[in-house]
C-alpha cells in the first residue's frame, strides 16, 4: 500500500511531466546518482513475527526483487544514453562509486550489468552475458560524498540542538504514543530517531512483501507512513545539515563537469554513484527540489551536460522509484535547461570546498556524546 502510494503521488512542482526532453545528440557528460533497490528491514527485532526470514536472508541486504529493479534501470539508462556511452565498456570514460554497503555495491554490478552487456571482444563466456566492470568505494565513516551517517561532529551538533529545541519535543511528544507502542510491538527499545526509523521502516518493508500485520498497525498506518515522511524530513531540517550532508557531491558534480569542458585529455563519459535515500534526499533537500515524498528504490537523479548552441546547459532528470519514467526536474531559479554560469552561480554558496574542516564541531561536546543522544524520554 506504502509503496503504491509512494509511485503514485505528484514527485513535485518542480518536476514537470509536460516540458520535453532535450535530446541526446547535444551531451558531453552524464551522472547519475541512485537509491539501492528493494532490501530487507536494517534491524531483526526481536518480538518481530517474520524475524526469522529477515535473518535467513540477511537484514540491510539487497532482495531479488532490487537486483532486478537496479537491472531494469541500467536498461533504462542504456535505452536512452546508449549512443553516447557506445555499446563497448571503457575503463577511461566511466566512473562508477558505491557507498561501502553490500547492498549498494550489489546494486552498482545489477546496474553496470543492464547498461554494459558484453559485445564484441568483451564476450569472455557465452554461458554468462554478463562482464565485471570496477565499482570503487571507501570506508563508511569517511564516505562524507554519498554516506549520510559518516562521521560529521557539526551535523550530530545541529541534529542535538534540533532534538533538544523545543519543535523537537513537540516532534517527539506528537509520536511518543505511536513509538511506544512499537516498542512493546518489537520488544524494542526505541532510543534514538534512528531506532524510529528502524521500526518504522520494518512495517513499510513488511507491508511491501504483503506480510499481514496486527490490526493496530493497520489502524495506525497513516500515522507510520506520516513519521517515515517527517523523519526524512527532520534528519534536512537545517540548512547547514543539508549542505553537510549534500554538499560534498554537488561540488564534485560540478567539479566533473568543469573538468570535462577544460581538460581536452578528459575522456569521461559517465559518473555514477549508487547510494541511498538518505543521500538523495539531502541532496534534493540543498538544491530545494525535495517535496517530503522519500525517494523510492531503484529512484535515480541524472546531470546531463548538454552543449547546445555554442553554450553549455545543464538539463536534470528525476525518476521517483523502479515504476517511475525519468521527467525533467528544474532547478528554483533557472530554467529546465539551465545554462551552466547560472547553475554555478545558485549554488555558489552550497558548495563545500573542505568537508574535513567543516564537520568539526562548535561546542566542546564529543561526537560519540552527540551520537548517542537519546530523545526525550
């Protein structure tokens, strides 16, 4: 039902189904930026009725059903940059990065497999149409371009201040009797938003594979998909957590498409980063395209740098989930095709320049402190 509703709502007055797609003769360079597909719930709690299965397959991981998912859009992407990547894979023209979680590197190989087929001398078996493509990752905790719950002493900062400031209690006080209630559901403490979302997120997993639920669930399933929707929304509350956490990959975005236009020996093609909800929505969240509906599995955004009469534009991509068609997002401020100058000089102040220096925290208080802050009890 979460998942129906999700695929069915307006993405957003900044996504426009009606303007055209410009073409794809005019691009120069390609980046995508995806959500992992479908998975299972991050926790195995304990009183959970389907605890078992969720730990026969693994928790956190990739199901079948989001291999194919991710397959599908690299189909998707093929369908419509196939002529500009070519059907051969080059080491020199793409660049693939992945968040160091199984299920999202998993995701970057489905993926790779649906858009680079082996042809030609690529063909290494013919019982397997399928060929290994690298997909480059770092630590978690360091991974401050695609990981939103790397390490960042200034974002727990903000992200105390928020839970202590007195909307935070009256966030808190307005679900208190909802996450009571899935504590003794899950036999669970609940004490941080993180445990939240963690049982939030298995109700929204559990009702997507069609496994019935308790009745008071049911009862209470408006107000479960509502503190999925808030939560996500409170983790980008702040502007500064936005730029923190999305910051970092807009100015590479950037950064690769003016090294794409200045470097005459630049080959790259495409860039792609398999990631998370999380990253996406701090990054629609900075750019203020995100309208509070939680980016669905297999979503992707897409940068394409198009030159087009003697000027370079930039033209932006959105597709909300594994059911969704990519529709034109426009950037507040400028046009669907906005002329590059334009989108530098909107997010001039968003980019980050030195993310090691802007995490540190203000205040005296450590980071493991701040981490593991509980809401109010």
């Amino acid at each position: 039902m979460y998942f129906v509703c999700l695929l069915l709502m307006v993405i957003s007055a900044n996504v426009n189904p009606v303007l055209s797609m410009q073409g794809t003769d005019s691009i120069i360079l390609v980046q995508t930026l995806y959500r992992h597909g479908d998975r299972t719930p991050f926790v195995a709690f304990e009183k959970d009725p389907y605890r078992d299965y969720w730990l026969e397959i693994g928790v956190r991981e990739l199901t079948n059903k989001g291999k194919l998912q991710e397959y599908e859009l690299g189909q998707l992407l093929r369908e419509r940059y196939g002529s500009f990547i070519g059907d051969v894979y080059r080491y020199d023209e793409v660049y693939v990065r992945s968040t160091d979680t199984c299920r999202t590197l998993a995701s970057a190989l489905c993926n790779l497999a649906g858009m680079f087929p082996p042809s030609g001398n690529q063909v290494w078996s013919h019982q397997l149409p399928w060929q290994p493509i690298p997909v480059h990752t770092v630590p978690l905790d360091v991974d401050r371009l695609l990981n939103s719950d790397s390490k960042c002493d200034r974002y727990y900062e903000i992200m105390l201040a928020n839970n202590q400031s007195a909307a935070g209690i009256k966030f808190y006080d307005k679900n208190a009797k909802l996450i009571r209630k899935m504590e003794d559901y899950f036999g669970a403490s609940l004490k941080t938003w993180d445990d939240v979302w963690n049982a939030v997120n298995t109700f929204l997993v559990e009702e997507m594979n069609n496994m019935p639920l308790d009745e008071w669930v049911y009862r209470q399933w408006e107000n479960i998909v509502q503190l999925d929707i808030d939560l996500f929304a409170w983790y980008i509350r702040d502007p500064e957590q936005k730029r923190l956490r999305g910051g970092p990959l807009l100015t590479e975005i950037i950064r690769n498409i003016k090294k794409k236009i200045n470097d005459p020996e630049d080959k790259s093609r495409l860039f792609a980063y398999s990631a998370h909800d999380s990253t996406i929505t701090a990054f629609m969240g900075l750019l203020e395209m995100y309208d509070n509906d939680p980016p669905g599995y297999a979503s992707c955004i897409v940068f394409e740098l198009h030159y087009i009469n003697n000027h370079y534009v930039v033209q932006m991509l959105y597709r909300s989930g594994p059911e969704g068609k990519f529709e034109v997002l426009t950037l507040p401020g400028c046009t669907a095709l906005c002329p590059l100058k334009s989108l530098e000089k909107l997010t001039r102040r968003l980019v980050v320049h030195n993310i090691k220096e802007e995490c540190r925290a203000t205040s005296r208080k450590q980071s493991t402190e701040i981490q593991l802050e509980v809401i109010p009890q």
